[in-house]
C-alpha cells in the first residue's frame, strides 16, 4: 500500500512538471504601430504576429467607412471589428502570416467613400503603411481587402504596379464591389485602371453574397480576371456553405458576404495562397 502511494505521488509529481514545462499556446503579439502618411497626417495600424517569424505579411483593410477608431490597447472601437477581415485578423496569425490591420488617416475620421478610396492621397497613405511594415518583417506584402475596401486595393495596386517602388507584391480581394447599386455603392473596383496591375491577384466571393454590390459567382470572377490583362498570376475562387445569415442587411458582415460560418477555411486557403507566391 504505502509502495502504491509513494507510486502515485512520483507519478502525480512528475505530471505536474510536465504540465509546467510545456507552455501554452502561443497567443499572437499585438501593437498599435503609428506610421507618418503625409505632412501634419497619420494613420494607425494594429500589428498582430504569429508566434514565429512569419514569410510574408497582409495589410488588411475593412469595407464600409473603414474607421476602426483603434485604441492603443489594440481595441477596435467601432461595429468593424465584426468585419471579415477584422475578426479574422487572428487567424491569419494562426497561419502564420504577420498582420497590419489599418485604420483610416487622421484627417478621415468621418470615413472613406468611393472616390477617396480612389484617390491617390489614400493610395499615398497605403503604401506608407506597407513600407513601415516591409521594413520592420522584411517579407513580402500583400494588400487584402473586403467589400468596400476592395477599391482601395485594386486603386492602390493599379497606381502602384512594382512592389520595388512601393506597390504591394500581391492584392487579395473579399466580396469584391463589381456592381452599382443606388444608396449603396456608387463606386466598383472597375473605377480603377484594373489593366495596369501587374501583381499577382486572388478573388474569392461567396455564391449565396446577396449584397447587390458583390455577387459572387462564376461569371462575376470571369469579367474580373478579364479586365486584369497583365497580372502575372489570377484567380477567382468561389466560395459555398456556411452559417444562417446573423446581419439583418445582406451587405453587413455577418451574411454570406463576409463568409459567416466559413471564415476559418476561407483565411487558411488566402494564406496558402500568398505564401506560395
């Protein structure tokens, strides 16, 4: 008896040690980085890193007015952080992919229409982001964006063609805005000059989108990949399934438009893909 205690308490002992030497699942490191846009303007961006050095990193841009109103704690005040891109950001550092999730400029803090999206002082901004991010990761940098922040990455790419002079190395498009639709989306990707991008570009919409801005399907993606005639490597991926509509509007976040119940699946193959360019 006193040989099977004195056997339990070595056992129960060395359990204990084991439970302490193996630490626990890395969470992923986050800072809120302010980087210099342009004279008296800045524009934040929350960092978040996967648990090893990452090969390549994503800045994330979120749809609708774009404001996160980041706090320093790393907190996303406003009803964007339910936004695809926003409530996946950890994920992508679960893949590990080294993440730049920005913010508006200090001087648009009312929100991003269309034509400011277009406009070069935002493409400006953009690509000072990149820069802050390519010198503190040096890994290649991609542009990411969903719904409305879709022309920002088209806009920017198409202004910015070469990564060596401050383009993204390659530009990843969610629920892409292709279509015109009054008190909704008065600007599409295609007010871009889509024929100048030259990196490579991965389009991804779900077929049950119901936003009248970003059909999803097959046909959307062919006109798509046909106005992009000189990037070096395209894709549309069309996405299924997934999790009843939460949002009550078919453009808000929690839908089919922001691949509710499919996030998870949708991220790991945006992350195989970028990696592998």
């Amino acid at each position: 008896m006193e040989f099977k205690q004195s056997l339990w308490r070595s056992c129960a002992a060395a359990m204990l040690s084991l439970a302490i030497s193996v630490p626990a699942a890395a969470q992923p490191k986050t800072e809120v980085v302010t980087v210099s846009a342009r004279p008296g303007v800045t524009i934040k961006y929350l960092e978040v890193l996967p648990a090893d050095p990452p090969k390549t990193a994503v800045v994330l841009m979120a749809g609708g007015k774009g404001v996160l109103g980041l706090r320093n704690s790393g907190e996303i005040s406003t009803d964007l952080n339910l936004n695809f891109l926003m409530r996946t950001r950890e994920q992508f550092a679960r893949e590990g992919v080294a993440v730049a999730a920005v913010d508006v400029a200090s001087d648009q803090m009312a929100g991003l229409n269309g034509d400011i999206r277009l406009s070069a002082a935002h493409a400006q901004d953009i690509t000072k982001v990149m820069a802050v991010v390519r010198k503190r990761h040096n890994v290649p940098v991609w542009l990411v964006g969903t719904s409305a922040s879709t022309i920002s990455a088209v806009s920017v790419a198409a202004r910015f063609p070469n990564p060596k002079l401050g383009g993204p190395d390659g530009v990843v498009l969610t629920s892409s805005l292709t279509v015109l639709a009054k008190g909704l989306c008065g600007r599409s990707i295609y007010f871009a000059q889509l024929a100048n991008i030259r990196v490579p570009i991965l389009s991804i919409g779900h077929e049950e989108d119901a936003c009248p801005c970003s059909p999803g399907g097959a046909a959307v993606g062919r006109r798509m990949m046909a106005a992009l005639k000189q990037s070096s490597k395209k894709e549309h991926k069309v996405w299924t399934g997934g999790d009843p509509p939460i949002s009550k509007e078919p453009c808000w976040a929690r839908t089919p438009h922001g691949f509710l119940g499919v996030e998870n699946d949708v991220i790991k193959y945006i992350a195989e893909w970028v990696s592998q360019r």
